[in-house]
C-alpha cells in the first residue's frame, strides 16, 4: 500500500491504538524449539509483482521495519497494494491458508474477527490474495501480496478489517486499519444506564453513532441527598469502538451508599469531538435493617394498645373502696326501713 496518507496525528494514534492479533486456538510449536513454528506480519517493503515471493532469510528484521498493522487510506474506488510475511522458522514445510476478515466488537467490547463460515461483508471481503494457500520451506519467509479494492459505493470513513492465517490448527492474523476518503464524525452516545445498588454496580452502553473507531474516556458523578457519593474523573475504556456499534459495559461501585437517593451522571469522550452524557436515579434503602425496625415497632404498638385498652378497662371498673362505701349505705337505709 502507498505510503500513510496525510492525516492529524491523533487521528491516527486512534486508528493505531490496538493492533489485532487474532486469538491463537492451538498454539503450535517448532519440533523441540519451544517457539511458534510460523507467524505473519506486514511484510518490510513490497514485491512489486503479483506473484508470491519467497527469501531465505528469516532473521530479525529492524526496528524501522516492523509495522504492528497494515495502514491505508483510498478514495471509493481506489485498489491499494502492499505485501505480507509469512515466517516459517522451523525444520519441515509449513502450508498456511489466508482469508480476509472484518473487525467487529462483541457486546462487552472486546474486539474479534468475522468467523470463516460467517464470512465478511466489508473490508475483509474486499481483500485479495495473489495466493490463497501459501506453502513456505523450512526456514524461509514469504512475501504473499495483496490488494484492497475499496468499492466505489464505500462510504467515508474507518472500515477496520483482518487478515488471518491458519495452519496447523493455530490462528493468528494482523489489523488492516483502513479510511476511505470522504467527510469524517465522530459521535459516541451513552444509553441504558441503570443502576444496581445489590450489586453494587453501574450498567450502560456506549454506542458509537459516527464513522470513525473511538477509544473513549468515562467519567462518573454520584449526587447524593447527603452530599458527593462518586467521583469518578474521566479514564480511557479498555475498549477500541468500531463505527455503528453498541456496546454494553460495566462501572463497579462497591462501596455504594447503605441508605440514600442518588443522582448519576456518565459523561463519555473520545478524540475528535465525540461525547455522551446520561444519567439514572436510585434509592438506597436497607431492606435488612428496615425489615427489623418494622418488627420492633409492630411490638412496640402492639404492647401500646394492649396498655391502653387494659387502662380502658380498668378505669369502667368500680374501685373497691367505692363499693365498699355503697354497700355501708345500702345497709344503712335498710335498718331504717327505706326503700332500697
């Protein structure tokens, strides 16, 4: 591929953060070495041709030629070139099988390939190989070319892809970090949060409403009616968020408030502009503590009527001295022959 177009270093540090190396399955290694018996890489400079180029050396290239990922940048339309190695250091021939992939995010962010089966619909499906099936001698190294034909309907903006190489039941690949000219936005939304005060854990998403890969930031404030519960300042996310998707993480709060009502506040930011704000309320109420305080108050009001009533009755009951100065009466009225 020609050389990085130009373009603000920041936008490229983004584009560069994370270079994708596919999980490897099935770790396979050299006969008795004890290291991987093959690897692939962007290759140092180009073929020229269409056809696959093999050299016998195989030592450690320089450090001013190792590139993490393939880098591109063509208007729709544009066929861009450039050239990958495949290294076979160990004592017998090594046949490894190449495929085109897409860059996706799974729903907790992490970041994968589109599956063989699956297939890709994008940059990974606009990857040509001179050779699909590349067998390399015992130590020696590959250059396989390759093209990315950006299709004249391609819309502007980063379209993250992969290439992958599989022998031997091991799968490795490198990053295709590739922007198709045109206008450029950066968006980031932040949706859903809720807040779990069992758990002691915030949830949210994050979703990226533009056309360029973000590597946001998160900050996180907690208003409480008894002053600043959290206060979280802004951190970048372990994540790299592709153009169109959503992704659903997670804030832990272990040390949430026991009895409160609270306000939060999740503010999202990323390079170029982007930023989300989202907010949710809870109320913190110790269920445990109020469970047993409603146990003692149905006591306490229980023994307060039992009391009260008792008190009722009593108090329509004749006292004893009363019924012993009415008795005294009536047998004084009776000595004197009155009525009773």
């Amino acid at each position: 591929m020609p050389p990085k177009p130009s373009m603000t270093s920041s936008a490229w540090t983004a584009l560069c953060a994370a270079a994708l190396v596919v999980a490897v399955a099935a770790p396979a290694y050299a006969d008795g070495g004890g290291s991987a018996d093959w690897s692939v890489a962007p290759s140092a400079g180009s073929s020229g041709g269409s056809g696959v180029g093999v050299g016998a050396g195989t030592g450690r290239r320089s450090a001013k030629d190792v590139r993490p990922a393939f880098y591109a940048e063509g208007a729709p339309g544009t066929v861009l070139r450039d050239t990958l190695s495949v290294t076979n250091p160990g004592p017998k021939p090594r046949t490894v099988s190449l495929r085109g992939a897409d860059a996706r995010n799974t729903g907790s962010g992490a970041l994968s390939v589109t599956p063989a089966k699956g297939g890709p619909k994008g940059t990974g499906a606009w990857i040509t190989f001179a050779k699909r099936q590349v067998k390399v001698p015992p130590r020696t190294r590959a250059e396989v070319p390759f093209t990315v034909t950006v299709p004249a309907s391609a819309l502007p903006g980063d379209h993250p892809g992969a290439i992958v190489a599989s022998s031997g039941g091991r799968t490795a690949g490198v990053r295709v970090h590739l922007r198709v000219g045109g206008p450029t936005l950066s968006a980031l939304t932040v949706e859903r949060v809720k807040i779990d005060p069992g758990a002691g854990r915030i949830t949210y998403d994050l979703v990226n409403r533009g056309n360029t890969v973000l590597t946001p930031k998160l900050a996180v404030h907690a208003e409480g009616v008894f002053g600043t519960r959290l206060d979280r300042p802004a951190r970048t996310l372990p994540i790299e968020l592709l153009p169109g998707r959503r992704v659903s993480l997670t804030e832990p709060w272990p040390d949430a408030p026991a009895l409160d009502a609270v306000d939060v506040e999740l503010t999202a930011t990323a390079p170029g502009g982007a930023r989300g704000t989202a907010t949710a309320s809870a109320r913190f109420v110790p269920w445990g503590a109020v469970a047993g305080g409603g146990a003692l108050l149905l006591a306490f009001a229980g023994g307060a009527v039992h009391l009260v009533r008792g008190r009722g009755r009593r108090s329509e009951e004749p006292a004893p001295e009363a019924e012993q100065e009415q008795g005294a009466r009536e047998l004084a009225r009776a000595g004197t022959g009155e009525e009773l």
